[in-house]
C-alpha cells in the first residue's frame, strides 16, 4: 500500500526503520496470498512455515498504522498543529502520490482481462475461476467505475472484492485521507486524543454492527488504525509535558509484545472473537513498537538485534516499492498459479514454485512497474 515519505528532518533524525517495515509488511502480505495456493498433502518443513505465515494478513493494518503516523508527523513538528500548506494543496500531494500508479494497476487489471476475454472469444483456452484466486477477469462495467472512483469497498461483497481483491484497501486508505484533516485533526485540536479515537471506534465499528452487516465490508474500523498511528507520531514528537512523560515512562517494547500477544489470542477462531479486535490489538502493538523504535533513534541508540531487521537493505529497498508490490501482486501471483497448474507438478514442487517462480515474479514485475508507474509521482508529491 502506498505510504508517505519517511523522512524526518527534526533533529537530523531519518526513521529508516520505518521504511524497512513497510517492506517487511508488504513481503508478508505476498506470501501470506501465495499460501492460498498451496496444495496437496505437503510435508512439515513446508506447512510449518504456514503457522507464521498465516498472520500476513496483519500486514494491511500496520501499513495503516504507517500512514497515520507519517502524515501526523508534520503537523506534530509544527507550532501550530496544522498540515503543511493548504488543505488543497494536501489533497493534490496526496492524489499525486495514490492515484496514478493505482489507475495503472486498474488499467492493468483491465488490459489482463481483455486479453483473456480475447483468448477464450477466439481460442480454444477456457478461463477457471479457483479459490483463493486474488484477480478475477469476470467483472462488470459498474465494478470498474466504483473502483476509479475508489468507492468500492462501500458496495457490497462481490463488488468490493472484484477485479483485485487487494484493490479494497487502498480505497479504504484514500476515504481516511479525506477524514484526517476535515475530522481528525480538528478533533485532536480542541478535545484531545479520547475523542479521536472514540469517534474513530464509532465510525468504524457502526457499519460492522448496524444497518444489518450490509456495510461491513467498508472496514471503516481502519481508521482506529490510522489514529493509532497519529497517536504514536505525537507522543514520539511532541513536546506536550503529559505526551512527554508518557514518552518516557510507559514500557513500550513491553507493551509491544502484549498487545501482539493479545493479537495472536484475539485471531485464535476457538474463542469466535469478532475479527476486528484482532486488528486493533495489531494496529496497537505497531503504534508501541514504532514509540519503542523511535525513541531509541531520537536517543542516539541502535534498535535490537531483532529490530535491526528492519534497517536492513533488503527491506529498506523492498519499503521504496511496497505499493506497487500491494497494487500488482494479485494479478501476477494469480496468472503463474494458473501456469503452474498446467505443469502437473508434484505438490511439493508446486508449494516450491509458488514460492520461488510465483513470489519472484511478483516482485520483479513490482519493481518494474514502480519504476514506470509509481516513482516518477512519489517524487513530486512530498
């Protein structure tokens, strides 16, 4: 998903580790789709890894929490709490950095089904839908417009997941970017952070148990997500004597590991807990976990060992295209399994070549296309 640049220039500090876990986020995500397409009776050292892996789904609300703070961290750093420049000129930053490389993946999305509408009109080839697959090339005209006018999570089910499933959430990401300067932040001014967030468990919890589920899957219940974040960019950065103790005071890497914990219960499908608990206790443990980490760079200090993962080079590179990635990895991992099924490979070699052949393709051609689509717009758009 797209995220804001991670540069802070208070005090000379540069958050790298921010940008390493947007990358890490972005690859759990991948593979947490590839082990959809597992099949067949595998062995142990290759359904183990599928324990972890299975929690990749928690990918999309750290990504939230990422924008949250990134963007709270300007207005944080100025005297008078309020976005840098004019409202309209956020909106143009923001549209600069979302939209252009979404519409290319959209576009993408609509050339690959044209051409297997081609294909079965002309040929003897025969799309199949299979479960779990994440592109679909059977959508209809009223799909693709909700989705350029990145409303679709508001339609019901099979419209808010059509086309590319992974589509949802950047629609949901580009709503809260409307609710951060017009809600959220004059909330924050004048009532302070109870408010925020109550208001943002009310929104997001009021479509999940009124109205009858119907609007359930706006998952609205992100914005909490995203205020996590800006919580955390405001005790990291503030100079608020109540932010600062707190700051200062609370055990955040212990805390991080509680609420991942409680996560962890939370998803456990014996204790039937509604899924949303799930992801606030993430989004939680994240906001901790980025307090943790920045107090430690502010102090001059190295993270972890376990942490210094996050500043690696692999990741940090992985974090410059994790959008694109999110964008075009449906599509891409959903044509090679389609591929590979009509090698007629063992099932061990299939759960290999997911991996490898699927997961490799996905990011070579998600470099390509932020190289095209995406880089040239993130670097006019801070």
């Amino acid at each position: 998903m797209n995220q804001p640049s991670t540069e802070i220039k208070t005090s000379k500090i540069h958050l790298s580790y921010l940008d390493g876990l947007r990358g890490f986020s972005s690859l759990f995500v991948l593979l947490f789709h590839l082990i959809q397409h597992q099949e067949g009776n595998l062995p142990v050292w290759i359904t183990l890894p599928h324990k972890l892996l299975r929690y990749g789904f928690l990918g999309v609300p750290v990504f939230i929490v990422l924008s949250g703070y990134c963007l709270m961290l300007p207005v944080v750093r100025s005297q008078k709490g309020y976005i840098t420049g004019t409202l309209l000129n956020y909106f143009k930053r923001r549209s600069r950095r979302i939209i252009p490389t979404y519409y290319a993946a959209v576009i993408f999305c609509l050339l690959l089904a044209l051409i297997i509408y081609g294909l079965e009109k002309f040929t003897n080839f025969q799309w199949h839908e299979l479960p779990w697959d994440w592109f679909s090339p059977k959508f209809s005209l009223i799909d693709v417009i909700l989705h350029f006018l990145l409303i679709h999570n508001l339609a019901l089910r099979p419209q808010a997941f059509s086309i590319n499933i992974p589509f949802w959430s950047v629609a949901v990401e580009w709503e809260i970017y409307f609710l951060f300067p017009l809600l959220l932040l004059p909330l924050w001014r004048f009532w302070g952070w109870w408010l925020v967030l109550s208001i943002a468990f009310l929104i997001g919890l009021a479509p999940i148990y009124l109205f009858n589920g119907v609007m359930k899957h706006s998952s609205f219940i992100f914005l909490v997500s995203f205020a996590l974040g800006m919580l955390a960019a405001d005790i990291g950065f503030s100079r608020k004597p109540h932010l600062l103790w707190m700051k200062r005071s609370y055990p955040w890497a212990l805390l991080t590991a509680i609420f991942t914990a409680l996560c962890l219960l939370a998803e456990w499908q014996q204790l039937k807990i509604d899924a949303w608990v799930c992801l606030i206790f993430a989004s939680t443990a994240t906001s901790c976990l980025m307090i943790y980490c920045t107090n430690l760079v502010s102090e001059g200090k190295r993270l972890p060992i376990m942490l210094k993962l996050f500043e690696s080079p692999i990741l940090l590179n992985l974090g410059a295209f994790s959008y694109s990635l999110y964008l075009t990895h449906g599509p891409v991992t959903t044509l090679v399994r389609h591929f590979l099924l009509n090698l007629q490979l063992t099932p061990i070699m299939f759960a290999v070549s997911i991996y490898l052949v699927s997961g490799g393709v996905a990011l070579m051609f998600a470099y390509l296309f932020y190289i095209i689509f995406e880089k040239p717009f993130s670097s006019i758009s801070r």
